[in-house]
C-alpha cells in the first residue's frame, strides 16, 4: 500500500483510517487527483470551498498545502471520514483552523463559492446532497465533482439536471472524469425519509437518505431479528446500529436493558434516534435515559465505564466502495475488550466472511446459533481470568487477542459519551 500521495506538485503522506489496519488500499483514487490536478491546470483561487465526500481528507489536505488560509467547509456522513481527515492533516502538519465541519443534515452556510465533490455509492444520498446545495448556491456557482468514468452515463447526469443544475463532464484520466455542475439557482425541497413497518413486531422505521437498507428490512437483520440471544441483559449495544431496527427489537425483548446505539453513519445515529422515539419503547419505573446514541469509529470513544453484557452486531465489509474486512476486526475486538466477564457478542454475516475464525481467535470461543445458505448467527462469550485494563496494545488481525478479566460494574444508566448527545 502506498502513502505518497504526489499530483501537480504537491506531495502528501496520507493514510487510510484507523491508520493501524492491515489493508492494501489506498487513502485516496484517481478522482481525488484528478479534481486537484484540474483546479490547479485552471489556477483556481482561494475561495469559501465546500468539500463533500472526501473520504480520508485528500482533497482537504491538497487544497491547505496550496494555501495553509484557504476557508474550508467539509461535510461529511462518516465519523471514520472527519477522524481521518484530522489524522492526515497532522500527518502533514496541516491546520485544521480553518475548517468548518457540519454532517448532511446541518444547514450549509450561503458564503459558499466553490464546491468539490466525490460521487458517493448512495445515488440516493447524493441527490439528497444536491438538494441541500441547491438551497443555498446561487446561479451560476460550479460543484465539481470527481467520479469513476464508467460510473458516469446520461442518468447520472439527469439526476444532477432534476436536483442542482446541467452539468457535463471532462475527458477521460486515469479511468476517471471531473463532472462540472452549474447551479441554476432554483430551491429544491429536502426529501423525506423513508417510512415502513414490521408488523410482526410492531415496530415503525423512519429511514434517512445514507442509512443502510433504506426501505425494507435486510436479509441479514431479518436472520437476527428471529434469533435473539437468550438471557438476560441490561445493558447492550446495537454496534453499526444502522435505523436501530436490532437494539429497538432487543429493548422489547428485554424491557429493562439500557440501549446504546452506534454508528460511523450520523444519519444512521439519528434515524435510530428518531426511531426510539417514534416507537415509544421507554419502560416505565426505569431510572434515566433509557437509550443513548453515538456517532462514532465503532467503540473508539465508549466510555471507559460502560460495560455491556451483550452487543449485537451486523458488521459492514464496505468502506465507500472498497471491499475490506478491517472494520469486523475493529468491532470484534473492541467488543472483547468492552464488554464485561462473561458478556456475549452476537453476531450475523454473510456465511463466506469466515467471522467465526475471527471470533475464535478473540474470544477463544464461538458458537453457531442458526444459519442458513447465505446468513449465519455466531456467538461468542468473554471469559477472562486476568486482570483487564483499557490501555492494552493494539491487536493485530493476525495475532492473539490480550486476556483481560471482568472489571467493576458500573451504574446501568451510564451513557456512551457522558450523556444524552
């Protein structure tokens, strides 16, 4: 994997974050050097620039390697994205000062000037992002948006004419284009999110626009869903919450757990928020805040007191568009490391992943609770006789995961981040 990012002069050390997985992948593509190859070929000055979608900071870092004062405005869905972009400014001793940080459901600001944009995998997402431009650009303000050339055809750009302006695209390089979009200054209303049900639980899901199976349940949630853990629990974690379908059907179940979602996604933190509320699942006679809600690099910031007895996890194995078990890895052990002696981790995947040698090797322990030709549910428990600290070492994939033992319990209302969010 290289790290030496060098276009048009500027020459970055990036990394793909957390810095610490094994992967072979890139922290930037081809899109991301073409967009600043072309700014750069049209000597483009140092104006309010709205930067979307930038992954791991590349177009953020560039663009402050020109000009250390140029006003950034950076939005992003993915908390691994704002971390990561951090993490290559410093790298690149890089200031973030300048830098005005919002996710997709904050308002933009009307001083915008320019815009840089990567085309996400969610063409639904992004028209959502058009639409909140379209709100606030004038006519005749460009968004230039850097994309995979074979992703590029006569729909993808009807949907820029319907939600921001005409648009057209450059020629070809490295297998990319750089799409010029011009905003023809008329207001489009935000869409809704998306509403469905699951009468045999009687649960209501509010979806937003970037959140993962937007208008029905997927096979994989479904699969759990039927096969909850046994016992009792009273205080779980629904890691990669997604709308919260799986913590929501877990506080059924078992009325007096404390819940706590989490999510790289914001939209996926807050559809599950607002699904919490709209299902009315707070047991009376329980004491305090009965659901918290975080939006984070999986279990990176959970307070050093929470200790879960159970966490339910449907773990991801994209990251934008590239393939990478790492994210698994970071659940699985973040969890042994979280929960506390004798906690069960329950998890669903799809059969040809192999979680269960993952598990095995963390645990030292794992058991098929169901399967069937595409889905399999694994459990495994942590057992643990040493004494368990959270500053153990980084665990490599590769390498056995450190003993810990059970430590103190704390209070049952303890929340994620010190608190409602």
């Amino acid at each position: 994997m290289t790290t030496q990012f060098s276009v048009a002069d500027i020459e970055l050390d990036l990394h793909r974050y957390p810095s610490e997985q094994e992967s072979n992948l890139q922290a930037w593509d081809a899109a991301d050097e073409h967009l600043i190859k072309h700014l750069t070929e049209i000597e483009q000055t140092a104006v309010t620039t709205a930067i979307i979608n930038d992954n791991f900071g590349a177009l953020t870092a560039s663009l402050l390697s020109i000009d250390s004062q140029w006003p950034l405005l950076l939005e992003t869905d993915a908390k691994t994205s704002q971390l990561g972009t951090l993490q290559n400014l410093a790298k690149n001793k890089l200031s973030s000062e300048n830098i005005q940080w919002i996710n997709s459901r904050e308002a933009l600001p009307s001083s915008v000037e320019l815009v840089l944009m990567k085309l996400p995998k969610n063409l639904t997402y992004f028209a959502h992002q058009l639409n909140r431009l379209s709100q606030i650009l004038p006519q005749g303000t460009q968004v230039l948006i850097g994309a995979k050339a074979k992703s590029i055809n006569k729909s993808l750009l009807e949907v820029f004419a319907k939600n921001l302006g005409p648009a057209s695209a450059s020629l070809t390089w490295k297998k990319t284009r750089v799409i010029t979009c011009v905003s023809d200054g008329k207001v489009r209303s935000l869409p809704q999110g998306v509403n469905w049900s699951i009468p045999e639980l009687k649960l209501e899901i509010s979806n937003l626009s970037n959140v993962f199976a937007a208008n029905k349940l997927d096979i994989g949630a479904h699969i759990m869903l039927d096969n909850m853990p046994k016992g009792e629990f009273t205080s779980i974690i629904d890691l990669g919450c997604g709308n919260g379908v799986l913590g929501l059907h877990a506080k059924q179940v078992f009325p007096k757990a404390y819940i706590h979602f989490i999510d790289d996604s914001e939209m996926a933190v807050e559809s599950a928020r607002q699904n919490w509320a709209l299902n009315n699942l707070d047991t009376e006679g329980l004491v305090g805040e009965q659901a918290t809600f975080g939006w984070d690099d999986c279990l990176t910031h959970l307070n050093e007191g929470v200790r879960p007895d159970l966490i339910l996890c449907n773990p991801p194995f994209h990251q934008g568009e590239a393939i990478t078990d790492h994210i698994a890895w970071q659940m699985f052990l973040q969890s042994w490391r979280a929960l506390k002696n004798g906690g069960i981790l329950h998890v669903v995947g799809n059969r040809h992943l192999a979680y269960h040698v993952k598990l095995q090797r963390i645990f030292k322990n794992c058991t098929t609770v169901e399967s069937n030709g595409k889905f399999v549910i694994l459990q495994a428990q942590k057992i643990s006789k040493k004494a368990e600290t959270h500053e153990d070492e980084h665990i490599e994939p590769s390498s056995t995961a450190v003993d810990s033992s059970q430590p103190s319990e704390p209070h049952p209302q303890s929340g994620l981040y010190g608190g409602k969010r």
